[in-house]
C-alpha cells in the first residue's frame, strides 16, 4: 500500500499506455513498436527480473550499446521500483568492475557484444549474477528466463532513485550521481514546457542510453507520449537519413555531432519537420553556431549535467538567434545563478554556475564528503564557469578545472578552441594548460585536421595572434589522428593533460 506520507507519481508506461496505446513508442533496427507492444514486453521483462529475485530497491546494472530491449529493460526496472546503473560500454574492465562494485550491483544485464566481459566480471563476485539481452524478436528481452507474474503498479514513489549514472570522470575518478523518479520527471516537464510538444514529434537518441542524454530521452518520451528513434550510436549519414525518412522532429547532439552532420550535409537543407537540434555537451564554438545559422539548422543550445537529469537551462526557439552562444535561461521552475567567492556576481562577470530545482541529484552514491562539497545552502555547485548578460541570460564560458591561468590571466580554453575551429583546415581542437617555469602554465593545442588538409605550427599562431590576445596563443602544438571523448562525445581535456608532457618557452 502505498506510504500517504511520500509522492507519487503514475507509473509513467503503464499510464501512457492507457492514455494512448496506439502510438508508435518505439523505432530501431527495424522495430516498431506501439506503447502498448512496449508495455507488453516491459510487463514480460519485469517479470523475468522478477524470477531472477530482483525486487524495489536493488540496483541492476546494463552493459550494452543503444538497442530497443535497453529500452525495455529502463522501464521494466522501474516498474519494479529497482535501481537502474547503466553501465558506459566504452569503458575498461577495470573501470567496470569499480563501478559494479561501488554501485553493489546485484544484477548485471548486457547485450550479447559484452559477454565475455560480463563473465569475467560474474567470475570474481559471488553476489553478482548476470544474464544476457534476448535477440529483438522476444517479446521478454532477458535471454532464458521465464517470467512469473507481476502485479502491474499504479504508482512510483517520487523521491525513490530511477537511476545511478556515473559521472563521465573528465576531471578524476567518476561519482554514482543518484537521479530518483522526481529528478526525471520535472527534467521532462521543464524541457517541454520551454520546447513545446506536438502530436507528430519523435526525438531521435543517439546519444548513448547509459548517459544522462540518452536516458532523459527514453524516459520523457513516455511522458510525452512521442515516438522514440533509438540509433546504435551516432553516425552522421544515418541521421541525416532518419531526419529525412523517420520523421524525426527533434534531436540532441554534442558539437561534434552537429559539425559531421552538416559536413555530410553539404547544402542540402533540412526539412521543416525538423524542428528543434538541442546542442549541449559543454560551450558550443559559435562558427558552428554561425554555420547551422546559414544553413536554417534550428540550433537550441542547452546547459545540463548527469546530476541534473539532462538540461537545466535551455535556450528558447524564439530567442535561437537573438541570443546566438547562449544557453538560455533555467527552465521552469529551477533557478541558476553566478557565484564567486561564495557571492553573487553582476551580469556579464564570470564565476561558477550553480543551480537549483527540483531536477538536481539528492547526491552520490557512497560519497556524503563529495555530496556535502556539492551542496552550499540549497545551491548545486557545477564546477562550471559562466555568466549571465543583462537580460539573465547564461554564457557556459569552461569547467573551472579546465581554466588555464598563465602570468595571472585567464584562459578559457573554449574560446581558444573555437577561433581554432575557424581555420578551414581544422576538424577538431583541444586547448589544455601545461606548466611553464615562468608563467604557471602556458596554452598549448591538439588539432585533429580534416581529410588531406595539412598546417604547420606558424601558421597556427600566426592565424591566433590575429584574434586572440598574444597570452592566450597556444605555445606548442601538436597535430593528432583523433582527440580523447568520452561516449558522449565530450572532449577529455584531462586526458590530453596526462599525455602531454611539460612544453617549454
């Protein structure tokens, strides 16, 4: 019976399944499935889980690339009021195994690409089982289980934790960042509240399903009551074709994404239906923006982090233009702010960006110091540098760990990185700090060039001392086959660090 003292929430399929069961929910690998063929297998899959002695409260753990039965097995879980720990499959076995481990996975589910690894990690854990993802044609997505019945539940508890999503450790060792059902569903109810719906929209995932990104799809689209797209992974062509031919109306992307889309593009135009490219991911290069502008991209750029649920801020469509390098404002009802020293700064001065509502993290898993540092009088501390015009408007300017400090000056790398993305012959750029005896650090670079494109050293600065102030020109640098990104697509600044080396005057 249900504790009148807590929240509730409608179980989010079961209930978009009455209110529409005929919708098309679910597209991929040639699937299509309505919300009530989702909630069939959802109902089958639970009960599997079930047998299996998976019951509220335990933490199950999904190794696998994006298909339609992860999507399955997200709200089997959460129908069972059982945590969900998506697992990030570009990730060592090692850094695997610290996770299941500090997330006490009891169950982990993976896709058949990962058996050998689930193996090995069953092998050394004696309390944790593993099973794997049945081909798509089963209607329960959990390989040789047979189901038991399960009682369907009307409601889910508010505050208790949907998911366990790692951080994507760009800065240090990844922390368990508990997102619970009340996190995703006002995440849900701010993006469309700012983005409107309409009947015929679909959002396309290609962005992984064990980040935040994905996920948030998967799960405000059952609120919505719109079709999801699920890709395997991002590949420019087959999204530029399922915009074309599936219908979709929405995506999100980080800048690199967006950069290959358009190069595929070409000068062929999108179509109308296409009606909103959410870009985050960290500060968007405004050629890029300035590009998607040309070509009539409807680019909306947004700021969020793991322990948000997704976005916090986004820009309105209205304002796409006027406010081009913009994140927007919080969307309803959470509230930011820029802060400095513990005080709040003026419009157009740069400090850290914190944030709250309703859709940030109640805290990590297992780390009440980390918790504890995050949270200063109700206020989620980002680690993000930003500031806001006069119209309360957010800048993401950097992370502040990525901050370069050299002779006393600041250098926010993102701004570096995007003059270097206005060289013609530039697909990618990282800028990090690296130390100097005699300025602290100095600005070096790492360009990964695009196809029989070719550029010395000289040229590089010598494009930069044209636009950019003579301390903020990269001392070294150095051309590369690709940059280090997480699977979100993120660049990994503190990877580059690590291999760098110390560049001399």
């Amino acid at each position: 019976m249900n504790d009148p003292e807590r929240e509730w929430l409608p179980e989010w399929l079961r209930q978009r399944t009455q209110l529409s069961g005929s919708r098309l929910a679910v597209i991929a690998y040639g699937v299509a499935w309505t919300y009530r063929e989702l909630d069939e297998r959802a109902t089958i899959t639970a009960g599997q889980l079930t047998a299996l002695g998976v019951s509220a409260g335990d933490r199950v753990a999904v190794l696998s690339w994006n298909c339609p039965e992860f999507v399955v097995v997200v709200h089997a879980l959460a129908r069972l009021q059982a945590t969900l720990v998506p697992l990030n499959a570009r990730l060592s076995e090692v850094e695997l195994a610290w996770q299941v481990d500090d997330a006490a996975v009891r169950l982990l589910v993976y896709g058949p690409a990962f058996a050998e690894t689930a193996l090995r990690l069953a092998r050394n854990r004696n309390a944790l089982m593993t099973v794997m993802l049945a081909e798509s044609g089963e209607r329960g997505v959990i390989a040789g289980i047979e189901a038991v019945n399960v009682s369907p539940c009307a409601s889910i508890a508010s505050d208790h934790p949907h998911s366990i999503i790692y951080t994507s450790g760009t800065t240090g060792q990844p922390k368990g960042a508990i997102l619970t059902n009340r996190n995703f569903w006002w995440s849900a109810i701010g993006s469309v509240l700012n983005l409107g719906i309409r009947e015929n929209d679909r959002w396309l995932a290609c962005l992984p399903l064990f980040h935040v990104g994905g996920l948030s799809i998967v799960v405000r689209s059952v609120i919505y009551g719109i079709g999801t797209v699920v890709h395997p992974g991002f590949t420019a062509s087959a999204v530029n074709r399922a915009i074309d031919s599936d219908g979709v109306t929405i995506i999100s992307v980080v800048s690199t994404m967006l950069q290959r889309m358009l190069d595929d593009r070409g000068y062929r135009r999108y179509p109308e239906t296409l009606r909103c490219v959410l870009i985050g991911g960290g500060p968007v290069p405004e050629p890029l923006l300035e590009r998607a502008a040309r070509l009539g991209v409807p680019v909306v750029q947004t700021y969020g982090l793991t322990e948000t649920a997704s976005q916090i801020a986004t820009l309105a469509p209205e304002d796409a233009r006027r406010k081009l390098g913009s994140a927007g404002k919080a969307l309803f009802p959470s509230d930011l702010q820029i802060e400095r020293a513990g005080e709040r700064v003026c419009a157009g001065q740069v400090g850290e960006i914190v944030v709250r509502g309703p859709s940030v993290t109640p805290g990590y898993v297992n780390r009440p110091e980390a918790t504890s540092r995050s949270f200063r009088d109700g206020w989620f501390h980002t680690g993000d540098l930003g500031y806001l015009d006069d119209e309360g408007y957010l800048y993401v300017v950097d992370r502040r760990d990525d901050l370069i400090i050299t002779g006393g000056e600041n250098v926010y790398p993102a701004e570096v990185e995007a003059v270097l993305l206005s060289l013609p012959a530039v697909d990618e750029a990282g800028v990090i700090g690296v130390p100097d005896p005699t300025w602290g650090q100095v600005p070096v670079a790492a360009l990964k060039l695009k196809a029989g494109c070719d550029l010395t050293v000289e040229e590089v600065q010598r494009f930069c001392c044209g636009r950019l102030a003579g301390y903020k020109v990269p001392k070294a640098v150095r051309i590369l086959d690709f940059l280090p990104r997480n699977a979100a697509g993120k660049l990994m600044r503190r990877v580059l660090r690590d291999n760098w080396g110390e560049v001399k005057p």
